[in-house]
C-alpha cells in the first residue's frame, strides 16, 4: 500500500505526521500520494488481459454445473 511507503520514506514512520496530511489535504491529497502507473505497466496489464480472454476462448474447459 503506498501509504505505507508514503509513511515510511517520505514522513521518517511518523504516523501522527500522516494523520495530520490527512486531516488537512483531505482524500484528494492522499489520492495524489498514489502512484501513477506507467505505459509499459499499462503495457503489461493489457497484454495480460488480452492473452488470459484468446486462451479462454480458444481452450474452453468442460461447462461445470453446480451441485
């Protein structure tokens, strides 16, 4: 979790300091905290997706039906 991160390396552990960035960035300052993935991870993800839906339209398993 990037908070997590966030609290550890930018705020030196300091829980109380990050309640207090909270309280007053609110949740739009936290979400800038986020960080924002790149192409190639957008790249990846896409391309992942893309195999994961040719294989299963391609190699369909036997239909299940429940019990």
């Amino acid at each position: 979790m990037p908070c997590r991160w966030y609290i550890n390396c930018e705020l030196s552990g300091s829980i109380s300091d990050f309640v207090s960035l909270a309280m007053s960035e609110g949740p739009a300052g936290l979400w800038r905290l986020w960080p924002s993935p790149s192409a190639e991870a957008w790249a990846i993800v896409g391309t992942f997706g893309l195999v994961e839906a040719v294989l299963q339209l391609a190699l369909p398993g036997k239909t299940f039906h429940g019990p």
